[in-house]
C-alpha cells in the first residue's frame, strides 16, 4: 500500500514533536554548548488581534480640503511612518493599512495609553532649529519661521489690524538628523541626544560658530521645545535638546524625529476602544464553540467511519497543532474571522478525508481486494480533492488583495489563515492521514474490512 511506511511515520512523528513544542513554547532559544552565548532568540507567544484581546481601532483620513487631490505615494509613506512610530512605542502587534486614497485604518491590541498613540501619530514631526537672535522664546511659544532670510524681520500687518509677525530664519531641519536618542542631560534631567548628517554638521558648525552669545532656539511643529545659547562652536555635528521633557514626553519625541515627518497631516475621524473583558470574553466562546464542534465531528468520524475516521481524527489533531505552530513562528495575528477561516480549513480537511473514505467503501464493494481498493481510493478522490482546494486558495487570493486594497482588515485576517489551513489540511489528509491508515491496516489486520470502514 506504501513503500517506506515506517520512514514516513518516523518523519510525521519528528514533526509533530516540533510543532507541539512550538506550541507550548513562548520563546526559542539556541545556545553555545560550548561558552552558553545566545546564537539564536526569538519571541513566538500567540499574537492575539484586537477583537480577543481589545485595544483601540483607529480611522485617520487626510487633513486636506476634500477637492485637494492626495498623493498615493505620500499616503504610502505616511502609513509607514504612523507604523514605525508605534511600532517604537511597544504597539508591536499593530496593524496599519490603507483604506482608500484618503485614509488608513490603524489597530492596536492591547494598547493600554490610547492618548499617547493618537498624540504621536498625529503630529507632524517638523523638527526647526531657528537663529532668534538675542530673543529667547518661552517654552511652547509658537514661532513663524521660514528660509527666506537671514535674519528676524517683520511681514506687513495682517488685514485684521493686529499687530506684524516677526519671522524668524530656520537654519536647519530634522532631516538632517541621523540618529536620535534619548540620554541625560548634565543636571540627569531626561533630554534628546542628535547626530546630524554631514551637510547637518557644516551647516551647525558655520552656524554656531558665526553666532555664539546667541540663542538657536528649537521648534517641533513651529513649538518652542528648547532655547538654549550657543556657548560655543559645535564642529562634530552632535548635540543635546534639553527642556523641560519627562522620560515619556522625551521618549515621545525622539520617536517621532527618528521617524520622520509625515508628508500628509493627519486627523482622527474615528475610534473605537475595545476592552479586555470583551475581547477575553469573545476568545472564551470561540474557543468553546470550536471544542463542542471538533467533539461532535470526532464522534461522527468514528461511528460512521469506524477506523479510518478515527485515523483521521488523529490526523486533524496533528493538523491543529503544526497549524499553531506555523502561526506562532510566522507571526500571524489570531482575530475571530482568523479563527474562523481556521474552523473552515479543519473542514477542508474532514472533507478531503470523506471524499477518499467514500471512495474506499465503493471499491471494497466492487470486490476489489483491501491493497488495491486502498490505492484507487486516494487516486481517484485526488481530482475532486485538488480542484476543491484550488478553489479555496483562489478565494483566499481574491479576499486578501480585497483586505489589503481597501483596509479591510477583518476580511485580510480570514483569508489568510484560510490559506494557510487549506495548504496544511492537503498535507493532513494525503499524507498523514494515509500513513496512520496504511500503518493501521498492517498491525491490527482486521479480517472483516468491511465491518471495520463502516460498510
């Protein structure tokens, strides 16, 4: 019935082992059997979606008029950039997709400071560093700044009737930085500590050397954050921004200047707060109402199919665990649509296994003896079992390019743990299952067949 029976069941023993220590491992670590030196490491706990563990949902859309035409590639960047400024805040598990031409829809399971998420992608990051001359801004001023001239000066008086502006030269912006850092200043207050580019560091050298005694007064978002006087030039291209920072708000910000500014101001449209008693209440029912399934299923699989179903309920058992396994070493996020898309692989698998059982008691029933009916069983279900997974895969294909096109996260999520479990259950059924079958034929023997598949 198989060559090599044994090698095979060997190979899905090795396997299985693998997957169940993945499994009931949160971390994977090889060391140096010689000196005990980390070579390898990483984190594989389960990554749970935002529906089964909450956190916050949030649409932003463009901060632009509604006839102003946005930049595709602008918006692209800027979800980069909300991505990595999150990322760096711990909001590891996030997901941010666009949505639309004009939107992107972020999620942020587990997130426990919705304020600090909403305030850091909000802000544009436009990092200044303005000559002011002898004029020392109060923290927070809000400066007028341009690089028209080298040197204060006023506008005309606004319409209004108040009183002129005075504009203020910018000398150099965040994009010169290179590295940004959080560090302590000489009095251990939390500060930012820079490195500048190369053309940076001519231009701050130039600068601090042609102006000391004067203020250079630092501007995030046209806000003062730092003014402090140039005691001297500053030729290396690094520096310190001190000011009035806690070790969050200094965190804070040296995320958003590690990062960019984004290219599109952004504002909130829409958020949505789910709290972890909901989201471990919807993970409790789902994993329920999958135990009460795989029971019921089990059940029918050995009344009806006597043992070749009970050989496939260990196979679906196997099949459950390299599943889990694959998702937790590639990092798949878990939601209830994933779950679901899992439930509706598992029956891929059942369905593969029914259609080859089926098949099975026909050619039995023709007089076909146990080896050949045990060989045309499995070619001759193959054709329906391909095409139907194919089917499945194309589905999944065209779900996820739906998902991801149009933010539609719910639907990405099912459509690819769909595939995944489509791809594994095919291994499930043609390989594991007809091993554990053939294996079970040639120990136990039975000498009325017909009784032990269910005819």
């Amino acid at each position: 019935m198989i060559r090599n029976l044994y090698t095979r069941l060997v190979f899905i023993l090795i396997i299985a082992a693998l997957a169940i220590w993945v499994d009931v491992s949160n971390e994977i670590r090889m060391l140096n059997p010689v000196n005990e030196d980390v070579l390898y490491e990483q984190k594989i706990a389960p990554r749970l979606g935002l529906d089964l563990q909450g956190g916050l949902q949030v649409l932003l859309e463009a901060d632009l008029p509604a006839d102003t035409p946005v930049d595709a590639d602008n918006m692209a960047t800027a979800r980069d950039i909300v991505e990595n400024r999150t990322n760096a805040l711990g909001v590891s598990e996030n997901v941010i997709q666009l949505a639309g031409d004009r939107r992107i829809v972020g999620e942020f399971p587990g997130a426990e400071d919705s304020n600090a998420i909403l305030d850091i992608i909000q802000q544009t990051g436009l990092l200044e560093f303005v000559d002011t001359g002898d004029f020392r801004p109060e923290q927070d001023t809000t400066l007028v700044t341009d690089f028209a001239t080298g040197s204060p000066s006023e506008t005309p008086p606004p319409t209004d009737g108040t009183q002129p502006q005075t504009v203020y030269h910018t000398i150099m912006t965040g994009k010169e930085l290179r590295s940004v850092n959080v560090t302590l200043d000489q009095l251990g207050n939390p500060a930012i500590d820079f490195i500048l580019s190369p053309e940076g560091a001519t231009i701050f050298a130039n600068h601090t050397s042609a102006n000391i005694g004067k203020i250079l007064t630092i501007t995030l978002d046209k806000r003062v954050i730092s003014a402090p006087g140039i005691e001297g030039a500053i030729p290396d291209g690094q520096g310190i921004i001190s000011g009035s920072f806690t070790a969050e708000s200094a965190n804070s910000l040296a995320v958003q200047l590690r990062y960019g500014s984004l290219p599109i101001p952004l504002k909130v449209v829409e958020t949505r707060i789910i709290g972890p008693t909901l989201g471990e209440d919807s993970l409790q029912k789902s994993l329920l109402a999958g135990l009460i399934g795989m029971i019921i299923v089990f059940l029918f699989m050995g009344i009806y199919y006597r043992l070749p179903g009970i050989t496939a309920n260990i196979s679906i058992l196997f099949y459950a665990a390299i599943l889990f396994a694959i998702f937790k070493l590639v990092g798949v996020t878990l939601t209830l649509p994933g779950i679901a898309g899992i439930m509706l692989s598992t029956g891929s698998a059942l369905d593969a296994n029914i259609l080859v059982f089926e098949r099975l008691k026909e050619e039995l029933r023709s007089g076909r003896t146990l080896r050949q009916a045990f060989d045309q069983a499995w070619s001759r279900a193959w054709p329906s079992i391909r095409d139907s997974n194919i089917a499945a895969l194309i589905t999944s294909a065209i779900l996820f390019w739906f998902g991801s096109t149009f933010g539609a996260t719910i639907v990405k999520g099912f459509s690819l743990t769909l595939a995944m479990g489509v791809v594994i259950s095919l291994f499930s059924s043609l390989y594991i299952t007809r091993t554990l079958l053939a294996w079970a034929l040639e120990v136990f023997k039975p000498k009325n067949i017909e009784r032990w598949v269910g005819i």
